[in-house]
C-alpha cells in the first residue's frame, strides 16, 4: 500500500514540474524586420559565390526537399501519311504517347552508376526532374497528344540527297506553346529510304531548340520502354547537355569512350562500353553528378530556355513544401523554394545567390537560429510579394539574422507585415 502511495505521490510531482515548466515559457513572438535594420557583416575576403558552378546544384542526397522535382511539360505528335499508313493510327497514338513519356520517367526515378571510367567512384545522385504531358488551351480533347497529316513533313531522312533531320520545318508547323513545352514529335523514316539497302532504319532523335524530332519507333513495333534512353537523351540536350563520349561537355565525370553500343567480350567494349545518358549505347540510364548540376543551373537560370519548359510551382507557397533547417547547412546555388523557410532553434543557414520565396511565404528564423545573407538575393521569381524574414523571440532570446551589402532582397510587402500576436508555449 505504501509503495502504490508513493508512486502516485511522485506520479503527482512530475505532473506539477511539468505544467509549473511550460507555465513559465514565455510567449513566442514574429516580429518582421525592416530591411534597413538587418546587421550589416563586414565582406568576407576571396569570396567566390558566383551561383555559376554546376557542382554546387547537384542534389544535396541529405536534404532532398531542398531541390524540388522540377516538372518538364511536354506534348507528343504523330506524324503520318495523308492515308494514315505511315504511323500508328489515332486511337494507338493516343496511348502510345502517354506510355512513352511514363517509361521515360521511370529511368529517372533510379538513377544508375557509371560504368566509366573502370572502377570509378562517381557519385550517383538523383536527377530531380520529371515530365508531364502538358495540355494546352484550346486542345484540351487530344490531352497533349496530336496526330497530324502531310505527306511532305511526316517522314525522316537521316542521310542522302533528302536528308531533313535538322530541318526545323515540322515543328514550325505543328509545334503546339514551343515557348513553354518540349515537343517531341514522332516521325517514321520515309519509305523510299527504307527500301534502300544502305540505309539504316534505326531508332534516332535530333533536338532543335525545345522541338525534339524522333525516328525508328513506329517501324520497330516495340513497347515504349524501348525508347525511353533516346527521349531522355534528346531532352538531355534541350537541358544544355552535350555528347560525352566524342567531345568535352564541360563536366570531368564524364570521360570520352569508343561509344560502343554495349558491353562485349571484345577489345575495347570489353572495358569502355558506356552507359550515360548522353552516349549512344543501349542503356542510357546514367547521369554524372556533373550533368545533373548543369541541368539544375539551367532551371534556375531566370532567363534560360530550361526554365521555360518547367512547371512555375515557386509562385504561391505550397504548405507541403515547408523546409526546415536544422543543422548548418550553405546555399551556394540559385533556388526556387516552393513553401515556407524555417531555421530551427540550432540550426544555421548561409544563402550566397538567388533564392525565390513563394506569394505569402516566409522565412522564420526561430529564437537560438542564425541567417547569414552574404551576396544573396531573396525575392519572388513571380513578381508577387512574400512576407519577409520574421525573427522568432521567446523570454529574451531572438533569433539572428546577418546581411553583407550586396545582398538584395525585394518583392517584400509595403508596408511590412506587422509583429504577430504572440504564439504562446507551443512548439510550431
């Protein structure tokens, strides 16, 4: 009896300990700092941060939610004889299309290493980007997939006397929004070529600005998931990638090879098969750090051709997009934050370039957290206004908050939010 009176007298006391502790927690309150109030840092010295260098978007793999997935829109036509025999009909099209672009996405979900060089230790990160067929207005019935008619654009020619592969007349025709969305238009070789016996009837592709011609799709009669390494490819360049396996393409992940199409057991497939995305090879399913961080540069380059043909979901904050900082954590690349920015208690942020904040975002820096703005830029990439920098204080403690002189930050309300009403012990 004595032991069940003492556990529930200390039962009790913890109890009263507990409610006297948060009883004297003090308020948490925002208050919105003016601009011009911000602590000036004095100019660090051989600062480099010109947001310019490709390794330094390449996807953080411990804070994913700091890269959000980027959603390239894009649309399908078919092209076909005035009789209709040259590509699939209507009915096939419209669901060929969609399969494509889904077996396409599926490589870039799972990224794979490289065979190259030989023993390598490249890294393999995600490439954080998808597609989604874009619908236009005024076309809603043909969901982002078109079939067209016309006996003198509904072919391919590689090579010989009526070679048309970097002919731009196709899609200057029936390209549909190319300001905004990568066509990809479905082209069968012609059948004079076919019967010829030097010509190759393979699968190929060209990208001509962000129309993108492919060829040898229809005349296989494969399953789409034959093809999603040539669309990867030919969007790879639209994204500002070159071939890797004949040139230098700027990134030194990427050693040049004997482009072989696969594996043999043969001298030199036997070692120096390749299988980047940017090589002509069978697989197609490898993307270096390098290359996926001059594709995240191109994203966030605000007058790219990139950016364009990607979805603008960084212009109202997204609550789901919510990103908290916790640790000490340096931006040192342009970003378009799609939710609200918090810097918890202990966390510290360093923002050296353009950083976006969604219409009515905000960036919280909690009581015992630290921002540094050094060379930054902090704005809405929409030309809409966000709330500013709201610096949390509970009993006496505030959160911090530095800029040097270079730092801008514009697109802020005017006047400024006011201090909100005080928050109280809870712990949002």
């Amino acid at each position: 009896m004595r032991r069940t009176k003492h556990v529930e007298h200390k039962f009790i006391f913890i109890l009263i300990s507990g409610l006297l502790f948060f009883a004297c927690q003090g308020p948490k309150i925002l208050t919105y700092i003016p601009v011009d109030q911000i602590p000036q840092l004095k100019m660090a010295e051989n600062t480099d941060h010109n947001c310019r260098n490709p390794l330094a978007y390449v996807p953080d793999t411990n804070h994913l939610d700091h890269t959000p997935i980027k959603y390239i829109r894009v649309n399908v036509h078919f092209m076909n004889s005035s009789d209709s025999t040259k590509n699939y009909n209507v009915a096939r099209a419209r669901q060929f299309g969609p399969q494509l672009i889904d077996e396409a996405n599926r490589f870039l979900e799972k990224n794979r290493k490289m065979w190259l060089p030989v023993g390598n230790h490249t890294g393999v990160f995600p490439p954080r980007y998808r597609y989604v067929l874009s619908i236009s207005e005024g076309f809603e019935e043909q969901g982002g997939v078109y079939c067209h008619y016309n006996d003198e654009l509904f072919s391919f020619v590689s090579r010989g006397r009526n070679r048309n592969n970097y002919s731009r007349d196709v899609i200057r025709t029936y390209g549909i929004g190319l300001d905004s969305i990568v066509n990809l238009f479905i082209m069968p070789h012609h059948p004079d070529s076919i019967t010829s016996t030097s010509y190759k009837v393979t699968s190929a592709g060209i990208a001509l600005g962000s129309g993108v011609k492919l060829s040898g799709i229809f005349e296989s009669r494969k399953h789409p998931n034959a093809f999603r390494g040539l669309v990867n490819h030919e969007i790879g360049h639209v994204l500002g990638l070159k071939h890797t396996w004949n040139i230098n393409d700027g990134c030194d992940d990427t050693p040049r090879n004997s482009n072989c199409w696969n594996r043999t057991t043969n001298a030199p497939c036997d070692t120096d098969a390749s299988n980047n995305l940017m090589d002509y090879n069978a697989n197609q399913h490898a993307w270096t750090p390098c290359q996926i961080g001059k594709i995240q540069m191109n994203f966030a380059q605000e007058r790219s051709l990139q950016r364009k043909v990607i979805q603008q979901n960084w212009c109202h904050v997204d609550e789901r997009q919510n990103i908290v900082i916790e640790d000490s954590v340096f931006w040192e690349s342009a970003k378009d934050l799609e939710g609200n920015l918090t810097v918890k208690k202990g966390g510290f942020l360093e923002i050296n370039c353009r950083i976006s904040i969604p219409h009515g975002g905000t960036i919280r820096v909690q009581s015992g957290a630290t921002l540094v703005l050094r060379e930054a830029r902090l704005h809405n990439a929409c030309g809409l206004t966000w709330k500013g920098i709201a610096l949390e204080s509970e009993n006496g403690l505030a959160g911090k908050v530095w800029s040097d002189v270079h730092t801008k930050i514009e697109n802020l309300p005017s006047p400024l939010m006011k201090d909100e009403s005080p928050m109280g012990p809870s712990n949002r």
